[in-house]
C-alpha cells in the first residue's frame, strides 16, 4: 500500500503548484496528476456539476491504484470533498483559501481574498471567514477570466495585466496587507502581483500547508513510502498539454488522456 502513488487532481495545471510543494516535502513518493483543463475554469459551474466531474476524477485516480487523493481545486474541495470523503474509503487533502493566517496576523484589520466563485460562494468558505473573520475586514473578489488565462498560456499577457489591475485595485483602496490566494492557478501570477501590489502585502497561498498535511496523514495511515526504489510521477491532461509541459521539470511525462 505505502508504494502506491498519491493521486491528485484539478480543473488543470493549477494544482501543480500544490504538486510542487508535496513532492518537494515528499520526494520519496509516487504521483499521478490529472489535468481536467477540458472542463477548466469549474469556478463558474453549478455545484452539481463539480460534484459530478470531482467524482469522475477521484474513480479514475482510485481505479490507477492511487492511495490518498490530493484535491488540488479549491473550487472542488470547498463543494465536493464532504461528499468524496462520505463515498469513498481512502483518505482526502483538500484545499482552503489561507484565511486564518492572513487574518491572525494582519495590521491593518483588511486582508484580500482572490478565489473562484464556486469557492467565494461555498459554504465551507463561509464558514472559514466566518471563524475568523472577527474585526478584520475581508475584501473578497472573484477571479473571473483569470484561469482561462493561465490555461491558455497567457500567464504574462496584456489581458492578465488589464484583469489584475482591474480586481486588486479596490482591495488596494481598502488598505489590504495580506492578500490570500483561492485558487491553485493563482501561485503562478506571485511574479506578476508582486510587481503590482504594495511592497507592505504579503501574498499567501496553501501550497506547504497542504503539503505538511499530506505527509501527516501519509504517517497516520501508515501508508508514507520508505522504499528506496526510483518513484514514478505521471501527468495526464485532457487538454493542451504542451501548456502543461511548460510549467513542469522537463524529466516528467506528460500523456493526453481523453477522460
């Protein structure tokens, strides 16, 4: 069991920067990604459907033999993982906007929230801003276009640029000093938002939180892999995967899958 790969997946290539941070923790361990970017951005998609495409994905991960499946979507885990976890019999890692660290420890009493509207308009999400939102004023904005974007390969393009102006200028006006990143696509613009955003705000993703969790659970199952022996990391994308294989180490195998 402790050999078998972690699975992880998402609306596409933004869970790769949670990919990132898990195999660097975890080095020792096999991976197989799976790239939904056919059906990307799932922010704008009713519940039922990411429910639906959460499902198709978490049973092609289990039936590749995967041992813990890692959902490297904010929109699926804050409308999904209840259910996944309630139907299937292997252990889950999801993904939460970063709202307590940003909260806890802001000066201002104003932080940014840059996330999907599937994940904006989540009950969980509410729930997380409502433990710790006490005195601290949230400045939430929807993402729209953004991931589109990213997909697309057009991480560093005028329209990305005329988009990010557009969504952080307010949070800017209200005097932000964290600004929390919802979406797994959005560690890719950290470059971009630092050239755009007050020196005095800090950005925050969950990449290492969700990367220490995962080697938590891997040692509460028992299941952390201690072999010594060569692991294998898998790609698969039922999109363009060559956007895929630019933001990768040139050693991992992309594969199209039609999924």
């Amino acid at each position: 069991m402790s050999k078998r790969p972690i699975g992880i997946f998402d609306s596409g290539i933004g869970g790769t920067s949670i990919f990132k941070e898990i195999h660097a923790l975890l080095p020792n361990e096999s991976y197989i990604y799976l790239a939904d970017s056919k059906n990307a951005p799932y922010g704008n998609r009713p519940k039922e459907d990411i429910v639906r495409l959460s499902i198709k994905n978490t049973e092609y991960l289990i039936n590749k033999g995967c041992k813990l499946i890692v959902v490297a979507c904010n929109t699926a885990t804050t409308n999904a993982i209840s259910y996944l976890r309630a139907h299937y019999d292997i252990p889950f890692i999801g993904i939460e906007p970063a709202i307590k660290p940003a909260a806890l420890n802001s000066q201002t009493k104003a932080i940014g929230i840059l996330a999907t509207k599937g994940t904006l308009s989540s009950q969980l999400f509410h729930k997380t801003t409502d433990l710790y939102s006490n005195g601290v004023k949230i400045v939430e904005q929807v993402g729209e276009g953004i991931v589109p974007l990213i997909e697309t390969g057009q991480l560093e393009s005028k329209e990305m640029y005329s988009l990010l102006e557009t969504y952080l200028e307010p949070m800017i006006l209200q005097n932000i000093d964290h600004l929390v990143l919802g979406c797994t696509h959005y560690p890719y613009l950290i470059p971009l938002l630092n050239k755009m955003l007050p020196k005095e705000v800090k950005i925050i993703d969950s990449g290492l939180a969700v990367a220490k969790q995962t080697q938590s659970i891997l040692k509460t199952h028992n299941i952390l892999n201690k072999s010594t022996a060569r692991p294998t990391v898998e790609f698969y994308s039922n999109g363009d995967i060559d956007v895929l294989k630019s933001i990768l180490d040139h050693n991992f195998s992309v594969s199209y899958l039609d999924f």
